[in-house]
C-alpha cells in the first residue's frame, strides 16, 4: 500500500503514465554505420568546377565506389545538363555489376532523368541533406586531393586539356 492510498486518493493510469519516461525506439544506423555495412555497394558522385586560363568554368563529375574508394568515372565538361549526367553514369557502371546506393548531393543538376536512370539501373538513390557536404566526405575528400596534387599546379586551358591532366592523375 503506498501513501497516496492512505490519504485517500486516487490516482488514474494517465495521469501517472503522462509523467512517466517514455521508452525510445531502437535509434536507426547512423551513416557511418551504413557505409560500413554496405561499402561494398556503395558508390558517390560529385560535380566539381575548374576555372580555365580564360575564366571560363569546367565541371568534373566524380564518380567513385566505396569499397576500395575506387574512381570509376572522371567526366569533365562545360555545361553538365540533365542528360549528360546520367550517361556518365552509364559510362561509369558499363558492364560491371552496379552499385546497390549512390550517395549524391542535391544538386540542381541530377533532374528527373538522373532519377529515372538510376531507377531503371536498380541503384537507390540516397541524396545527403541539403548543405552538408560531410554527407559524402568520401567523394569531397578524393575531389580535394585531386585539387591539391594536381589541378592547383596546373592552369587549364580547355576541356580536352583538363580531360588529359585528369587521366594522366588517375594512372
């Protein structure tokens, strides 16, 4: 019998269970956690700009697997469109098995083409949350050293030059 009851009180369910902690669910993985169980079908892709002698801008598009931080793709050009993008990643996977994820910024670039492309291919699409850039730190990260070692010793002069300085840096 407890003091409340020699008083003479009565106390409801609700009233006891509204005070009460609350159980939590089971947190979801985090997504170090996730990288971690699915590296291995897991691939990232990033646009990134290169300014040319003429202060014109160039876009590379990075695409990498996860499991070996593997470059499967460094495309380059001027104006990346809506049906660029999704042939790059065709030309990424070619015949090779393709990736169970890919995680993506949300750049106004990857339009409802890129979408459809990764749907017919069975990639499901992960984009990070908008403005954070650590999301995908293993693509920013290859994308900074590709910056540091090469492209900030070198002045690039059109598209075809950046697409050499990249392929020689890949080999």
């Amino acid at each position: 019998m407890c003091c409340i009851d020699r008083l003479g009180i009565e106390i409801d369910q609700t009233s006891v269970a509204k005070y009460m902690a609350k159980r939590r669910k089971r947190p979801s993985q985090g997504w170090r956690t996730f990288l971690r169980n699915y590296a291995d079908g897991v691939a990232a892709m990033d646009l990134f700009v290169v300014p040319t002698l003429t202060f014109s801008l160039l876009y590379g598009l990075l695409i990498m697997r996860h499991d070996r931080r593997r470059i499967l793709w460094l495309g380059v050009t001027a104006c990346p469109t809506a049906e660029w993008i999704p042939r790059q990643l065709d030309e990424a996977c070619g015949w090779e098995e393709t990736p169970i994820y890919l995680i993506r910024d949300r750049d106004g670039a990857y339009g409802d083409v890129f979408k459809r492309r990764l749907r017919a291919m069975g990639i499901r699409d992960k984009p990070t949350a908008p403005r954070s850039p650590w999301r995908n730190g293993h693509c920013e990260r290859l994308i900074g050293s590709i910056r540091r070692e090469c492209l900030d010793h070198i002045v690039i002069v059109g598209e075809q030059h950046l697409r050499q300085i990249l392929l020689s840096y890949l080999n």
